[in-house]
C-alpha cells in the first residue's frame, strides 16, 4: 500500500550554507527534520506492532514460574526444623475455539493498515507543506522587490513633482499628491518586509535550521489545463487512490470486527491447556538416623502432569456483554458516518481543486496581458506627462498599475503550480517526481 515508507530522494546534491537552496533540497532535510512528519512516522511505527498483539492471542503461550523457600519450624520457641523447599511449574495453552479473538485480529490488521495509509498520506502531504512553504517565501520576496520598485519610482516622481513646483511648472498638489503615494508605498513595503521574516521563519521551522537565499521560479512554467481533463475522472482517481480515504475505509472495517468480537462475546471459549508442576522438600527427619545431633535430610519430589481441554461460556454478567455489544455497534455506525464524510470532503477537494487549477490557468494567462498592457500604458502616460497632457497623479497611478500587475502575475504562477500539487493530493496521485519536474523549473 505504501510506497514512501523510506527517504528515497536523499540522492540529490546536499546544499551549502552560502549558496541558494532549491525545492528539493529543502524536501530533503524535511524528511529527517521535519517535528510533525517525524511524530507521524513513530505514530506508524507504534500502530505497527497492534497487529502483533492481536495475532497473539491466537498464539500458544507459555508461562514458567519457579519459586525456592526456606522453611523454619518452631515448638515452643525453640527451633525443632529447617529446610529448604523448591517448586517449578509450565503451562502451555493454546486457543481452540475463540471466535471473539479471531475478529479481534482482524481488527487488528485493519488499524495497522490504516496507519500505514495515513503515514503514506502524511508522506505526500509534506511534499505539498514543503512546495507551500518554498513558495510562500518566494511569493513574499516577489512583492517585496515589486513594492521595493513601487516605492524607488515613486519618490523619484516626488522629487520631480518638488522641482517643477520650486520653479513654478506645478501646483503644490501635485507635491502633496506624490507625498500621499510614497508614504502609503512605504507603508506597504514595511508591511511586506514583515510578512517575508515570518515566512522564512515557517520554512526555517520545517528544517530546523535558518535559510539564506533561494532558487527563484524561472520562465519556463509552461501553464496548461491538468490531464486528464475531465472532472469526475479526477474524482474516480481520489476514489481509488486517496490515503485519507483507504484509512477511513479501513477503520471503518475494524469498528465492524470490533462490533463482532463483542458480539462473540457470550459464545463458548476453547482452549486446550497442558501444565506441568515439580516441587522438592529437603526436610531433615529428627526421628531416624542422628549424626552429631543433626538430622538427616531427607528430600521429598513430587510432580503433576495436567492435560486438560477447558470450556467457559458467559450466561449472565449483569448485561455487560449485550451493552458491550450495543456499544460497538454503535461505534461502527458512527464510524460509518465519519466514512462517509470523509468520501465526500474529498470529492469536494478534488471537484475545487480542478475548478482553481482551470482557473488559474486562465488567470495567468489574462495577469501575463495585463503587464504588457500596463507597461504600454506606462509609456504612454509618461510621455503624456512630458508633454503636459497627463499629470502627476496619472502618472503615479501607471506605476501603481504595472507594478501591482507584475506582482499579480507572480502570485498567479504560484498559485497554480500549488494547485496542482493540492490537486494531485486530493486524488492521491502526488509524487515526489512532482517536486522534481518543479524544482527544473528554478533558477
């Protein structure tokens, strides 16, 4: 079921300190550093061993004790004898007929496949936590450079705004209105600058470790509807494919074997059962033989064999094994309930997520043709204002335009490409092979 129990991308060029780190490298110091993907595979690692303990109690067992006393006997306070006594004893058992331990095996095998479904999903969730994180410190690198560029052009406009009014070419309101936009610009830009630490920080906090620079997204994001194209096939996928979901089928069937091992409670128990038991007396025996006024010992062994096929059955237990019954059912039907949810979340997930991804495909496209039309726009509005035919608020609102324009194109890029790692989660499909065809996409 699981095809990422082991870091398998390790192979990949380990990062230097000084130099920018790409999306794979940062994915593979996530695997080893990463608190919560650590937590989820001890979880699993624990919840591994419930198959054990349940095939056990199908098992023979075997139990030996032993025990070695001294004795002393005492008659009116003197001391008449003293010996040592050993006893030893085994008994092997072996379930005949236990039809309450069998389901409980099965649940058994239920749970620890389940955990094992959830630590495969927990294993593509970080690739998609990962990208998310990348991202997110590239996206806010973006805006700052973009809100850095805003602000740089803006005050130049004010100096020249101050300028033209110093030799009488403009009104003071073209100063004041060029003031107005630098100081929300640096606004803005202060308001980024924060929001870049705290996404290195979240990133930092994935690895364990600070990060200095990082690859930036290239040019060649070729941007183009998710295959297959239809909706519902991608439904069919998550159906099949999703972890969350095979967890949720699997302890839904361990809630049923849970519901008939309690059910099986009231019927006859089987076991066969062989015992074993040994002891030894070394008692001294004062009415025979005397020697130096000590008696002599005389051991004393017996030993039992027992073979024996015992047989139990529940009549009345004041009603607890029928309200244990009652129980268990009542949990595998809400179990079933939570199952069903839990198939319609993700149907939900992939039918949004395919509906974002065809989105963004056309939003990138429209945010591509909206740089080029603010940049002509730009041009024109700075010639304008060259010539007196535009003012200076015309020409601040172009700058604010194209810059906003570019940042819009960037955020879009993003978003996609996470979409369609989101996407591919949904149905159960992401790889790290995903990571990798990103990751040719950085510079």
């Amino acid at each position: 079921m699981n095809n990422f129990k082991k870091p398998l991308f390790l192979v990949f060029l380990v990062s230097f300190s000084l130099q920018s780190e790409n999306l794979l490298e940062i994915y593979n110091e996530a695997l080893e550093n990463d608190p919560t993907f650590k937590a989820a595979e001890y979880s699993y690692l624990a919840d591994k061993e419930i198959v054990v303990q349940g095939r056990a109690a199908l098992l023979p067992s075997l139990t030996l004790s032993g025990s070695t006393n001294w004795n002393e006997y005492y008659q009116d306070k003197q001391l008449q004898q003293e010996y040592n006594s050993f006893s030893s004893s085994a008994r092997l058992s072996q379930p005949l007929f236990r039809l309450d331990s069998w389901f409980q095996y099965k649940q058994s095998k239920s749970l620890t496949n389940a955990a094992e479904a959830e630590f495969a999903f927990e294993q593509q969730n970080l690739l998609v936590r990962t990208a998310e994180l990348y991202f997110g410190v590239l996206r806010a690198i973006d805006n700052l450079n973009a809100a850095i560029s805003e602000e740089k052009a803006i005050k130049k406009q004010l100096d020249q705004a101050q300028q033209r009014f110093e030799v009488g070419l403009s009104a003071i309101t073209g100063v004041q209105e060029a003031q107005l936009a630098y100081d929300l610009s640096k606004a803005s830009r202060i308001s980024i600058e924060g929001k870049l630490f705290s996404a290195r920080e979240a990133l930092n906090a994935l690895i364990g470790r600070e990060i200095f620079s990082l690859d930036e997204l290239g040019e060649g994001l070729l941007v183009e509807v998710p295959t297959p194209t239809s909706k519902e096939q991608w439904v069919d996928l998550a159906l099949e494919n999703n972890y969350q979901l095979k967890a949720a089928y699997l302890r839904k069937d361990a809630a049923r074997n849970n519901a008939r091992s309690s059910a099986s409670n009231h019927l006859p128990k089987i076991d066969i059962v062989g015992s074993k038991s040994e002891s030894e007396t070394n008692q001294f025996n004062y009415e025979g033989f005397n020697i130096d006024g000590q008696g002599i010992p005389v051991p004393e062994v017996t030993g039992r064999r027992n073979f024996a096929i015992q047989f139990s059955m529940p009549i009345f237990q004041g009603g607890a094994v029928n309200s244990r019954r009652k129980q268990a059912y009542s949990e595998y039907e809400r179990t079933n309930e939570n199952t069903l949810f839990t198939q319609r979340r993700i149907i939900q997930e992939v039918r949004s997520e395919f509906s974002n991804v065809l989105t963004l495909v056309a939003n990138v496209t429209a945010q591509k043709q909206a740089v080029i039309s603010a940049t002509s726009a730009l041009e024109a509005t700075q010639v304008g204002y060259k010539v007196g035919t535009r003012n200076i608020v015309d020409l601040l609102q172009a700058e604010k335009n194209l810059y906003s324009a570019e940042k819009n194109l960037a955020n879009a890029k993003y978003d996609y490409i996470l979409s369609n790692l989101k996407l591919a989660l949904a149905s159960g499909t992401i790889t790290p092979g995903d990571l990798v065809r990103i990751n040719s996409l950085l510079r």
